[in-house]
C-alpha cells in the first residue's frame, strides 16, 4: 500500500518594491488620463475641440457621478 507524503506549500514569490515602482507609476498616470476624459473633457480644461469625446464617455461621466448637462 502506497504512503501518503505531507505536501510541502508553495513559497510566494517575493516581488522587490523597485520591480513594482514602474508599474504602480503607469497605473497612476494612466488612471489620471482616464479620469481627465471622463471628467474634465470638453469642460474648463477642454484638450480637444468639439463634442466626439464628450459623447464617447458621456454615459461613463453619468456612472461617476460627474454632471455634463
């Protein structure tokens, strides 16, 4: 009859803060740019001329609570 071995766990890997810097940099300022297009475009600090965008995240602007009307 076969004997049942105790399974060893699987360590984590360890992820240095350096490694994640870069990345966690990006998130933000792609955050930051999605959040512009949605809440600010075609308002005070408009980048682009005319209403595509507007319309492109209009419902995106009524989900976050952003007033367009």
């Amino acid at each position: 009859m076969p004997q049942a071995t105790a399974a060893v766990p699987a360590a984590l890997p360890q992820i240095p803060v350096s490694d994640l810097a870069p990345w966690a940099i990006f998130s933000a300022l792609l955050a930051a740019v999605v959040l512009f297009f949605v809440g600010a475009e075609q308002g005070a600090f408009s980048v682009l001329e005319g209403t595509l965008v507007h319309e492109w995240v209009h419902d995106a602007r009524h989900v976050m609570g952003y007033p367009c009307h």
